[in-house]
C-alpha cells in the first residue's frame, strides 16, 4: 500500500514537473503562433488519434482534447 502511494506521488509530481516545462516553454515563445511549428508540436503533443467524426489530440502534460470534425 505505502509502495502503491509512493509511485502515485511520483506520478503526479512528474506531471507537474512537465506542465511546468510547458508553460516555460510556451513564456519563451516571443510571437503569436500563426503557422506550423514543428519544434511546438514535438515539445507538446504526444500524440493524435483520428476517429470518423472527430480526433483526439493527447499532450505530454497527460491532457487531452477531443476535436469535432
């Protein structure tokens, strides 16, 4: 039980740790994003999943946005 709190803390604690480098990351950027950035896209979006009516875009941070066609 204290090993299962143990990896639980640790969890959370590594997604704070990369919401945290997000938003540093994001503070950095000096402009608007206006077009395709592909240093963006591999630093925040672990994944895209495409359904026949909408797709799911999964970012590192563990949150995820479900996008209507």
């Amino acid at each position: 039980m204290k090993q299962n709190a143990l990896v639980k803390s640790a969890e959370r604690e590594g997604l704070k740790q990369r919401i945290k480098e997000m938003r540093e990351f994001l503070e950095q950027q000096s402009i608007e994003v206006t077009e395709y950035d592909e240093l963006l896209v591999r630093r925040l979006i672990e994944k895209v999943t495409v359904y026949d009516e909408r797709f799911e875009v999964e970012f590192k941070s563990g949150a995820k946005v479900d996008v209507e066609r």
